[in-house]
C-alpha cells in the first residue's frame, strides 16, 4: 500500500515538473518574439524615411533591409555584409564614444577690446592670390584681412587658385559669400569686390609676404611700401602671418574673418545642410576624412600596400611636380614616422578597437581614393553604412558643383564639421581646419589618431604577433585619452628649433583659436564676466 502512495507522489511530481518547464519555455518564447519583431510589423517610427531606404538598399542590398530596421539586436552582432572573418566590437554602442568631450566652459570671445576703433583711413590697395586647396586658401584669406587692417589699406576680394593641383575654375563668389564676407567685416577692413578703375594703370608691387611675420614686419616693411605704390600684391597668402605674439584684437580679428565672415556661398551652405539632415536620418554618425587619395599618396611618398606599378605612378606624379622639392622619399621612414595617411584597412581597425560597432553610419569625407574598391573593400567590410555627398545626393542635385574640387570639398568640409565625431587620417589643411572650426563650436569630439604608434600596432598585427581583441582595444583607447578634442592651449615651437623650423613646429593658429578666441565663462549665475 505505502508503495504505491510513494508511486502516485512520483507521477505527481512528473506532472507539475513538465507543466513548469511547459510554462517556462512559452514565457521566453513569448519575450524573445517580443524583443526581435519581424521588420515588416514594425510601426512607422522604427522605419528609415522613403529617401534614406533607397540609399541604404543602394548600400547594402534588399537582403540587408531585416537588419537596419531591428532595434533591439543584440549589441555584440556586427550589421553588414562581412566576410568569413568576422570582427569583434568590444565596447559596442558605449555612449561615451558618442559624448562630445567637455568645453570645460570655454566660449567664442571674439569681440574687440575696448581699444579697438573703426578702420582707419586707407592707404592704398591690397590684392591677394591664394594658393593650394580650398582650407589652405580658406587659412590664407582670413590672414589677408588681419594683414590689410595692419598696413592700414582696402582689400579687395581675393582671388582663388585656378593652378593648383585641383584645376579649379571657381571665383571667391562661387565658394564663398561674398557680399556676407564684405559687410561683415566693415567695422573692421573695407573691403571691395574689384580693384578700381582709376587704379587700373597704377604701378603694382608685386611682394611675396615672409613666412609667419609679425607685426613689425608688416608695420615697417611693407607699409613703407605705401611711398612708393598705391596696390600691393601679396603673391602667396599661405602661412604669411605669425601664428603666436600678435595683439589680441589681430587675433580675434582672424577667428571673426575665419568663422564669421568666410561663410560658403547660399547654394554651398544649402546643399551641406542637405547632406547633413540625410546623415542625420541614420543617427549619430562619423566624418572619415579618408585622405587616401592620389595626390597626398604621391606628395607623401607613402606605398605601403601598394602594388609596384602604383607605387611607380606616384613617384612619377612625385617628379613631375616642380612645386615638391622633395623627390626621393623613404616610404618604409615616413611610415615608421607617422607621416602616412592610414590605409582604408587601418581605419578601419582603429575604429574597431576604439569601439564603434560596425552598424556605425560614416560619411567618407575625401575625393576619389587611390585603388578606389580594392582598397576601400576592407573599410566596407567592417562598416558597410558608408556615406558619401555621391550617395547621398542625386546626381542632379551635386550637378551644379561637379567639376568644381572646391566646392565640393565645402559640401565635405560642412558634413565633417557638424558630424557627431570626425577624425582625419592624415593632419593635412583639411583636418587642421575642421578641427579648429570644431574646437571653437563647443570642442566638439575630433579624434586625432597618433599614426606613429598606430602602424607599430598595425605591423605587429599583419605579422601575426598580435591580434585584434579586447587587449589591443584598451591599449588603443588609452593611447588616445587626450586625442579627442578636449580644450587646451595651442601647442608652441618645439624646444631647439630655431628660424624657419620653429615657426613651422609651431601648432597652426586655425587649429586651435585658444587662448586668443576662446574664454571660460563665468560660473557665478550673477554675472557674465569672461575669464581669459
């Protein structure tokens, strides 16, 4: 009899066991079905609008669609079409990758001191020829107007390179604001559009500007000029002024030309912030100044990866160009000294191990790259969200700027400056530029990556002594704590350096407007003193 009690509480027991795990299992199953909905249920707000769909398919294909439109998939899956080799995130979605760094209260003081007066009376004419690519020129300008106040003259509107590299065809009214630029600046230098006519005849001193002069240079020298001449041509306007020890209404006087005054052209501006509001649509995204391009390949002398054919026609392009001097480079010594942009491949790795998960949306900020999809097949590999003002826009809308290098790299220089993180692979004109534009908005997050140390990384890893992963992340992140764009006073000459060499190691003025442009604001809600 008590056996078969101890069988009727074993049966039991079997019961209730199956029915709980019965239970259990349609529990998950209902949680599981609820956290990962089918894309074609989706209510409107988790959907990408009708314009962003199209490029996106463009990007990654029908068979991608399922993946953009989930939002709860697991943080630890990489989106995208990658390759057999599949590429860890090890801080996947971290808000701080995101976070602009603090600006520790530093603020846009722009304003002239009390001493500051209206322009004086002028002594004559200054013309201006910039030279190089559209930041170069950009830098060159905004110099011009400090100078021209200096030696007491009018400046007439600038004309833009036509010989460069790029072959640009472009007036300043084709890139810039021009009537914006003129009234802007009244309070400061009159500035006209063309030289007049009565002044068609006169003699013209034709004077190439020394390299980062100071005040005394332009106060004696070349304003002594005004005896003997009415028009002074400046014949380069790159790197023609001092970028350290001049008044601080010169100074601030150069940030309001530079990021008041020198706005692009309405159809620039309209046409940037078109591409924007479409990176936008996408979320938060990353500005890759990607210069991985021909010109700075072959000026550089940097091969690596490269095939020997292509490595040949740079060195041609090298020597053929009589404006670079230097003809015999060491690609293996630039390398191992940082001077290389990074390879599409580098980029790519260095955004993994920073932690930006592969579904990151990037917007590739550069011209056409060298080896166009045998090389860029690595980056899309590991990040296939990639973004261009060629896929974002039609080819319609880029119509009026095609064949225009300098306006289209004012349509890439508005996306990278608005972008939620930007980071250059070389630190050329473009990178310097962008970096001090977004230092004086607010410090906005620019990652600087510190190629020397980078490519000993890269070297180790091609040779199998390393490999990607958590280990190489941290090490990553920790050489790069202090490269993010967070406020700090403009880096000096390198001590020993002397003549030339000093001012050229010198931090560039427009990379970095602090402290000359850039004050801390008061904390006491009282008062709005500003504190240098």
């Amino acid at each position: 009899m008590q056996k078969r009690r101890w069988n009727e509480v074993g049966l039991m027991r079997k019961v209730l066991s199956c029915a709980i795990c019965t239970i259990a299992m349609m529990s998950l199953l209902s949680v599981h079905l609820h956290r990962f909905p089918h894309h074609s249920k989706l209510s409107d707000p988790y959907r990408l609008p009708n314009p962003q769909i199209e490029i996106r398919d463009k990007i990654l294909g029908k068979e991608q669609e399922q993946r953009w439109t989930r939002e709860f998939i697991p943080p630890n899956v990489s989106l995208g079409p990658l390759s057999s080799q599949q590429f860890p995130v090890w801080r996947p979605n971290c808000p701080i990758l995101w976070k602009p760094v603090t600006n520790r209260d530093y603020m846009p003081c722009t304003q002239p001191t009390p001493n500051y007066t209206a322009p004086p009376e002028s002594r004559g004419y200054l013309l201006a020829h910039t030279n190089g690519g559209l930041n170069q020129m950009r830098a060159g300008i905004c110099d011009m107007v400090a100078i021209a106040r200096i030696i007491n003259a009018t400046l007439v509107v600038p004309e833009l390179d036509k010989k460069s590299y790029w072959q640009d065809s472009s007036n300043f009214s084709d890139v810039f604001n021009e009537d914006h630029f003129i009234n802007a600046l009244a309070n400061d230098v009159k500035v006209i559009k063309k030289l007049p006519e009565e002044m068609g005849g006169a003699p013209i001193a034709i004077k190439y500007f020394k390299s980062w002069s100071g005040m005394d240079y332009y106060q004696e020298e070349i304003s002594s000029m005004w005896a003997d001449y009415k028009v002074i041509q400046a014949g380069k306007t790159d790197s023609r002024l001092a970028n350290n020890n001049l008044p601080a209404d010169i100074q601030k006087l150069r940030c309001r030309a530079c990021y008041e005054a020198l706005c692009f052209a309405p159809q620039i501006e309209a046409m940037g912030k078109l591409l924007v509001d479409r990176m936008r649509s996408y979320g938060t995204y990353i500005a890759l100044h990607l210069r991985y391009e021909k010109d700075i390949l072959a000026f550089t002398g940097c091969t690596h990866g490269l095939s020997s054919v292509e490595a040949d026609e740079l060195k041609k392009i090298r020597d053929a160009n009589d404006k670079w001097k230097v003809k015999d480079i060491d690609p293996r010594e630039q390398r191992s000294k940082g001077f290389c942009p990074l390879t599409p491949k580098e980029a790519a790795i260095f955004l993994s191990a920073l932690g930006y998960p592969s579904n990151t949306p990037i917007y590739i900020a550069a011209g056409d790259i060298y080896g166009g999809d045998s090389y860029m097949g690595d980056l899309r590999s590991r990040y296939p969200m990639l973004m261009s003002k060629e896929k974002l826009a039609s080819i319609e809308e880029l119509e009026p700027f095609a064949n225009h290098s300098t306006q289209l790299a004012a349509l890439d220089y508005i996306v990278s400056v608005e972008s939620d993180v930007f980071m250059p692979t070389y630190s050329g004109n473009m990178a310097r530029a962008v970096e001090g534009h977004r230092r004086f908005l607010g410090h906005r997050r620019t990652i600087s990556p510190d190629r020397k140390a980078l490519v000993r990384l890269f070297d180790k890893i091609e040779q199998g002594i390393k490999k990607e992963g958590k280990l190489l992340s941290d090490k990553v992140i920790e050489m790069h704590k202090k490269r993010q764009g967070s406020p700090r006073k403009r880096k000096g000459p390198i001590p020993g350096t002397k003549g030339t060499d000093r001012f050229r190691s010198e931090e560039a003025f427009y990379v970095n407007p602090l402290p000359d442009c850039l004050c801390v604001q008061s904390r006491n809600p009282n008062t709005s003193v500003i504190i240098r």
